[in-house]
C-alpha cells in the first residue's frame, strides 16, 4: 500500500502544485494522472518514487510505503543511451530471469546484447526501459508518459502489460484511448483561477465516465450560476428604481410635512439595507466554472482550391544515410485533404513528413506551417513565447498574440518566460498560434497531439477537424486518426499504402 498524507508540493517561486492531498493506492490498482501539461505531475511521481527534485520545489507531508516503488521516466537520459542495452539493464544480469521477463514485454531476445540505447526507436526505448524497471521486481509501478512515441501496435500492447501487471500502479498518459481501456481511477491535477490555486480530484471510476461526470457538473454548476447572476441583476434593478422613487421623493417634498420626511428618512434607511444585502450576495455568487483546458482559439477562413495539387510525390527510396527505410512511395494530395501516416517505429513517418516540409515550405503559391516532433528544429528556445509570436513591430500584433495565449491559459508570467523553461505541451501550444496567426492554408503536422493532455486533445481536434486547409500528419493518437483525418497511409518498407 502507498499513502500520501497532507501532501503538499510547492515551487521555490512561490507557486503550489499539489496542496494538502491524501490519497491511498491500494493493491493492482490502475490510476491515471491527468492534468494540463506544466501542472506538475512529473514532478508530483518523483517525490512519491524518492527522486530528488530539491532544485526545484518543496514539500511537506508524508509519504509512507512499505513496498518497492519502480519509476519509468517520460525519457531514457542522454547520460545512458551510449550504454549497450545490458548494461543499462544491469551490470550483473541473472539471464534466466532477464529472459523470463521477455515474453513479457514482447522484446526480441537479440535486442538484449551490444546495441546501444541511442540506435533504439522510441517504442524499443519503452520496452527496454520497462524491461529494466521489472528486472528490480518493484511492487508498485510509476509511469510518467509510457506511451510518447508509440505506435499503434506498441500502444495495444502497453494496454494489455497494464491491464494485466500485478503490480499496482499510477501512470501519466496523453493517450485517451489508453486511458478508457486501463484506468480504474482517475487523479485529476488542476491549476485554477489563472494558475494561482492548485486542486486535486480523485474519482473512482473510469475515464470516460469520469469525462462525462465532470462535464455534466460543469454544466449544472454554470446553469446554476447564471440563473444566480440574473436573478439578482433583476432585484438590483428593482432596487435602484426604489432608491431612485425615494430619493425623489425626499428632494421634492414640502418643508411643511416633517412626519412625511420621517417616514421617508426611514424608508431611504431600509432601502440602504437592502443595498448591503444585494452586495453581500453579490459577493457570495456561485462562480462560473471555466475548466483548466477551455481553449478559444481557431483558424479563421482559409481560402484554397479543393482541386489545387498540393502534394505529387514520387520517391524511389527513403533513406536515412545508408538505410533504406521505404521504397516506390507515392503520394498525391489536393486542396482539401486531410491525410494521416502510420506505421510502426523506425519506419521513417518523421523522416518522410520532414522531406515533404521542406518542398512545401518554399512553395510561394501556399501557405505552409510545419510543426515538428523537435520543436527546436523550429523555435528558439531563448526567445520569450511573445518574442516568438509578434515580429517587434506593430503593437496590435504584440496585442492578438497575449491574446491568443491568454486564450490557451498562458499567465502573463509565462508569456515572459523563456521558451526553454515551459512544459513540451506549452510549446506545442506556441506553435499552433503561430499556424494560426500566420494564416497557414497547408499544415504539416508530425504527431501534433502528443504533449497535450487529454482533456485539452479534444478541442484541438475539433479546431483540426474544422479547418478549412490542407492537412499533412503524422500520428498514432487514434481519436486523432479517427476524428480528424479522412485519408490514411501506412509506411512500411514497400511504401505507402492506404490504410482501412
């Protein structure tokens, strides 16, 4: 059994992430996480796992366990991946074990000599570090993000290890599927009243059920706040044409009646009274829920021809430097098309993708955006998001893109910050404003789901599903798949094909 007791987590610049949360994990649960990115839910796993994070929070409150906690990191340190794939695993490697555990994981035994980690695909470096983790038997499993860089086969199988581990278990997923088909439970981290109270949920349910609740109390919560704001924005104006009737009245009546004032002096004092009481309830007013990943940004009219030939492509071959990936691909889009590849790691989608960048990029007769997996390739990390965004010149521009990322819940702290120190969703989220705010007809896409959470993924695909433009990705979200694309190829070694 793991329980956090008081638990409360706090940044060295004042801002709190978990406070005074208890929370008990019980044996072969399954628990997701969940929470807009930046909130601090990689942070809150390492402190449960012992993982020094003193750089850069604080916490008080207990944290007891009895039993061995295991923690997958989002990413294998750059530190390891010119270690062979024993060696990470362990120095002294008891093989009957090790190769018990295989099956396990569906690892190819051959992985498990001199390769190193660095020539691993991302789903490779998943089950590898898995692998490792399970060759120390924890008893409780920590996984921050085990489904980045997945494909659709690995995803499948990560469902069913964590759907059938004996192991209790918390884990941080973008991915919703996933999160239907695993979660028994669902911790939901939140940052609200513009990032300054931090609120955490636990609910004993699914997720979509979880999903549907919320929502549902959202609802009933706002209704219920505005008939509350309406009703008294009426008894407020009842009360100002009362105030106003007596105040006339005490203008305009004769010097000659003092019984008449009197009345209306005390009429004038029960009609102040009444004011403190309107006031008082005013104050006291049920508030308008406005959920963490409300978004009110979206791409305005693109104009394009839907017969206008995008893309022709012919290529022999994909290589990276002498590996040959893919051979004969061919693909063909046109104005409207909104296309999406797949195909297992290491299958060259990202390479492809990035190839198809670079033509359409210098195209003048359109307007292309390009959102890589490295955001890097196209951001500079140095540059504050608002440095980023507006070209220093005109002030309305510098006004529409605090606008914008107030719209994706930025703080105006944040929008000063350094790209460099803002969470992977938070980048993502820059990027699309500048797709946005450059009028892009064409968008080039390489797994534009991946660092967002959950919650927030539905209304970037809606915003997605309901551009005008051209749409080129590359993705193994499969509500993505499902909901925003009306074309999809698999890449695999003998080309493209469509894909039922």
């Amino acid at each position: 059994m793991l329980k956090t007791d008081h638990l409360t987590i706090t940044t060295y610049k004042g801002r709190v992430l978990l406070n005074d949360f208890s929370f008990v994990l019980n044996k072969k649960d399954k628990i997701a996480l969940i929470g807009e990115e930046g909130n601090g839910k990689s942070t809150i796993l390492k402190i449960i796992a012992g993982i020094d994070t003193d750089s850069y929070v604080t916490y008080t409150g207990k944290i007891i366990c009895d039993e061995k906690i295991g923690f997958l990191p989002q990413s294998i340190e750059e530190k390891y991946l010119d270690l062979s794939v024993s060696d990470f695993i362990s120095k002294e490697i008891d093989y009957n074990f090790l190769y018990s555990l295989l099956k396990r994981i569906n690892i190819d035994p051959e992985l498990i000599g001199e390769r190193k980690l660095r020539t691993l695909s991302g789903g490779e470096k998943v089950r590898v570090s898995l692998l490792k983790l399970l060759y120390e038997q924890p008893d409780i499993l920590l996984l921050d993000e085990p489904t980045n860089d997945l494909d659709l086969k690995t995803l499948i199988w990560l469902e069913e290890f964590i759907s059938n581990a004996d192991q209790a278990m918390i884990f941080v997923s973008h991915d919703e599927t996933l999160l239907e088909n695993c979660a028994q439970g669902i911790l939901h981290l939140e940052q609200l009243k513009r990032k300054s109270e931090a609120h955490m949920t636990y609910s004993g349910c699914g997720y979509r059920e979880y999903c549907e609740s919320r929502d549902a109390y959202i609802g009933r919560n706002n209704m219920i706040a505005s008939k509350e704001k309406n009703e008294l924005k009426k008894q407020m104006e009842r009360w100002r044409k009362i105030y106003q009737k007596v105040e006339y009245q005490q203008k305009t009546i004769s010097r000659g009646d003092p019984h008449g004032a009197q009345l209306l002096k005390k009429k004038m004092h029960a009609v102040k009274a009444q004011e403190k009481i309107l006031e008082n309830r005013k104050e006291n007013l049920r508030q308008k829920y406005e959920p963490e990943e409300a978004i009110d940004v979206f791409f305005g009219h693109v104009d394009i021809n839907p017969n206008k030939v995008i893309l022709d492509l012919h290529l022999y071959e994909l290589k990276i430097e002498d590996n040959v990936l893919s051979r004969n691909i061919d693909l063909k889009i046109l104005g409207k098309d909104k296309v999406c590849l797949i195909g297992d790691n290491g299958s060259g989608k990202s390479t492809l993708i990035k190839l198809i960048a670079q033509e359409l990029l210098q195209r003048e007769d359109i307007k292309a955006g390009y959102m890589p997996q490295n955001y890097y390739e196209v951001m500079d990390y140095e540059l504050t998001p608002v440095q980023f965004l507006w070209d220093g010149a005109d002030m309305k521009k510098r006004a529409e893109v605090q606008s914008c990322l107030g719209a994706l819940k930025f703080t105006t702290e944040e929008m000063e910050h350094k790209i460099a120190d803002l969470s992977e969703g938070q980048k993502c989220k820059i990027l699309l404003i500048s797709l946005i705010l450059n009028q892009c007809n064409v968008l080039i896409l390489d797994e534009p789901t991946r660092n967002l959470s959950p919650l927030s993924n539905p209304i970037i695909r809606k915003i997605l599903n309901d551009y005008e433009g051209t749409i080129i990705s590359v993705s193994h979200d499969r509500k993505f798949i499902d909901e925003v694309a009306d074309k999809v190829y698999e890449l695999d070694i003998s080309g493209l094909r469509l894909w039922q």
